[in-house]
C-alpha cells in the first residue's frame, strides 16, 4: 500500500490490548486513527495473559485500585452495549482464600476484604461451607476462609481484540499488522509529527506507543537514543501458563479461584479446560526457558493444582497440555505507566501490568488526554515524571 499520502489524527504504535482500546476510545470520538502492529494483531503479551479482570488483586493504592476497578466498570459497559460473546466476556466472579495454619495469609486477606469493601469494591467474605458449596470439586483445607469477588470476570483476549478492530475500522480508522514502524518522524523543533514504515510516512500531531515489554527496545529503535534500552523504568517479567485438555463429565471449577496459601491460580478456559498459573512456576522460568525446563515447571504446577482438585489428573495430563510464556511489562515501582513522554511533544506512552483488566479505562483516558491536552486526573499518578531516567 502506499502510505506517503496517508494523514490521521492519530497514530497507535502496537495492536495489544492496550492499543486497539486506545484506537477504539478515539475512533469513537471521531478521530482518524491507524493502529500499526509490527507482528499479528494480539500475539505478544495480550494472547499470552491469565486475562483476570478485576480490582481484587490491586489494594496496595487506592489510585491504582480505582484504575483497575474503572476497567473492571468499562467492560461492564461494553457488555451492556455490545454483549458478553461479542467482546469475549465470561462473568463468574474470583473466590481467593486463606487457611488458619497460615496466619499472615489470611490476616492479610482480611485487611484486603476490608479495604476493597471500604472502597465500594463487590466482596464478600465467605466460609469453608460457603466455598464449599460454591465450589464442590475443590479440596479446601480445614477452617479455610475467604473472599467472593461478585463482579470479577475473564476475558477471551483475542476475541476481544478482534471486537476492537472490527469497531475501530466500522469507525473510519486502519488497522495494519505485520507492519514495523521504523522511525519517528521528528520536525526542527523536536515536535513528532508521524511515523515511517517500509512504504513511505505516516503522519499524525499525536503518536501512542503501545508495545508492552517491548518498549524500552521500541523507544531505543524508533529515537536512535541508547539511554531507552538501558534506563527505561519497566522490567521484563515471565510467566509460565498451562491449558489443560477439554473436561467433558463434569465442570471443575466454575470461578477463578487463588488459593492464598500456594498462589496456584486457575480458571475454566474457553476450550473447555483449565488455565493454570501460579507464582512459584513462574519463578521457575524465564524467557529463554527450553522445553525441558517449561515441562518440568508445568509438571510441578499440574500437581500443585492436582492438590487442589478432586477427579484432577495432574501430572498425567502432561503431554495433553499447551504451555505459553508470557512477558508482563510491569514498570519499576508496580504501578502503570501512562503519559506524554518528557521533552517529547507529541508522543505519549502506555507501558502496564493489567492489560486487560485496565485496557478500557487507560483508552478512554489516554483518548481525553490527547483531545483536551490535558492529563485527566486519574492517571496523573502514573505519569513517567515520577521517574528519573
């Protein structure tokens, strides 16, 4: 195609989650916009997410809360609009517990119940009957408590995104994939101005750059300048997730359950099986893991989630298994990143764990941002200011 004669309002560097929902925001506020994905649409960090959607987990800062449970809300919205299977959404609710032989486990939960419910958040505390009797085919150990996230659901990701392009061209905007941006287009007086591809230039006054782990390396390519590579706030982390084959004579599981104590994480998947996670497992990897590696680790977490499941075959289910690891960009202090990049007018970043909890709301605010000029109040925490690098 040839894109020399092309002019938007908008130019979305990455076709994430994050990304099509700020494309999304804008077309719907009558912008042009051109979402440009060097790869295939969803196939980085996005096709590769637990995909939880929720507020529960995020109770260290109530701004960073806020911002998750307002994601948590917009799907909520979009559901509403559109329906639950066309934007891929499954409403369950999360069921996280606790057991008295691990006393600063379920302290700790408690603190969290307390905290959401005094921001509003839908919690309730339940017992090992209640657990139970909600989940029946889950072993909870003696005296176990916990919480009952009534509005927490997951997401099929790719489904999802496939919503978002579809809305994004209905509304006037493109959608490029397996189309690496090479340069940012620069004017004397260091304004961006666009971007070049291997066809010619693209222009737009607002460039986001919405390329997850990959940032540092992205920003470093597209500038020329070193520094990006090496000092850019965010870290690189791994984790390991294992699909389990269909289960055909009974549901498991019908929540998103963390067990507290181990960190095992599970859901039903859309296939039909489970997606397991858990935080010892991810330990066990990293990005350059060979196969015997990635085996043994999801050997360990089928029989940790074999501990949790009765009629659960664990380990045996190795070979019948699909294993990913995924690459969380999670920037340096835990919190997102979202904001105008210093001394660069025109070029505004998106780098955060949570994807797909948050991918609605930060579009929604990041398209305010780049209309009024202004950064809306509930992502002015998150600016990259508070970072000296």
């Amino acid at each position: 195609m040839d894109t020399t004669t092309q002019n938007f309002d908008v130019i979305v560097v990455g076709g994430g989650i994050i990304g099509c929902n700020v494309a999304h925001a804008l077309c719907e506020r009558g912008q042009k916009v051109a979402v440009i994905e060097a790869a295939s649409l969803c196939s980085g960090t996005s096709a590769n997410s637990f995909s939880w959607i929720n507020g529960t987990s995020k109770v260290n800062s109530e701004a960073y809360h806020r911002l998750n449970a307002s994601g948590l809300h917009a799907y909520h919205e979009l559901a509403r609009r559109f329906g639950e299977q066309r934007i891929g959404l499954y409403r369950c609710g999360t069921l996280e517990w606790s057991s008295p032989g691990e006393h600063s486990q379920l302290a700790d939960l408690r603190h969290k119940a307390e905290r959401l419910k005094a921001w509003d958040y839908p919690v309730a505390w339940v017992t090992q009957a209640e657990l139970s009797a909600m989940e029946p085919h889950v072993v909870f150990r003696e005296g176990a408590e916990g919480l009952f996230a009534l509005a927490d659901p997951w997401l099929d990701v790719p489904v999802f995104v496939s919503f978002l392009a579809e809305r994004i061209r209905e509304l006037g905007g493109q959608v490029w994939d397996d189309t690496p941006v090479e340069e940012l287009l620069v004017d004397d007086d260091g304004t961006v101005t666009g971007v070049r591809i291997a066809n010619g230039e693209v222009t737009a006054p607002q460039v986001v750059l919405a390329t997850g782990p990959n940032t540092p390396d992205v920003l470093t390519e597209l500038t020329g300048y070193e520094g990006f590579r090496a000092r850019f706030p965010m870290i690189r982390s791994p984790g390991l997730l294992v699909t389990t084959p269909p289960v055909t004579d009974r549901a498991l599981i019908t929540h998103i359950l963390y067990d507290a104590d181990t960190h095992v994480h599970l859901r039903p998947g859309s296939s039909g099986g489970l997606l397991l996670g858990s935080d010892e497992t991810d330990g066990l990897i990293d990005e350059d893991s060979g196969v015997d590696a990635i085996r043994s680790a999801a050997t360990r977490l089928l029989e940790m989630t074999q501990q949790m499941l009765t009629s659960f075959s664990g380990a045996a289910l190795l070979d019948e298994c699909s294993f990913r690891i995924g690459i969380r960009a999670v920037p340096a202090d835990g919190d997102s990143i979202v904001g105008p990049l210093p001394s660069a007018e025109g070029l505004f970043v998106v780098c955060t764990h949570s994807g797909v909890t948050m991918g609605p709301a930060i579009g929604d605010l990041t398209a305010q941002a780049l209309l009024s000029g202004q950064v809306p109040e509930p992502i002015v925490p998150f600016g990259l200011e508070r970072f000296q690098f």
